[in-house]
C-alpha cells in the first residue's frame, strides 16, 4: 500500500505502533525495513527532519486490521 502527504509525522509512528502485526517500509530497491523498530522509526524520523512531511511510502502490513489502521489515517488522519 501506498501512503502519501504525511504530515503529522508522530500520529503516523503512534498508528505503526499500535498495528498488531509487522510494518515494512519497502525501498525503492525492494528492502524491507520493519517500522515498528525503535532504531527504524529513529532514523525514519532523522532522515525526515529535512522535510516538512513524508511525499510517500510504500508499507507492507500482514494483519487486516492494521491495512485498516493505516487506511484510516491516511484519509481521516486518525
């Protein structure tokens, strides 16, 4: 799934960490990054100061209701 024009960063890590299941962040290379790490999110969080707001994300999420989860925010921010 493809997740675009995030802009409350902090609500999206608090949304990853109350998924059930893993979250991946897929590269442009095809690697998989498991965002409920600590260490992941830390340095996600790092790279993105540069930036007013993530332009896009691929995830990988396995649990239905986590797809769900992460549907939601993307279109109610919630």
């Amino acid at each position: 799934m493809k997740l675009q024009n995030i802009e409350n960063v902090e609500k999206f890590f608090e949304v990853i960490n109350s998924c059930k299941g893993p979250v991946e962040l897929v590269s442009a290379e095809g690697d998989k990054i498991n965002l409920k790490s600590k260490l992941s999110q830390c340095m996600a969080i790092a790279g993105m100061f540069s930036h007013a707001y993530i332009r896009e994300l691929d995830l990988v999420a396995t649990e239905p209701e986590d797809v769900d989860r992460l549907i939601k925010f993307m279109y109610q921010g919630e």
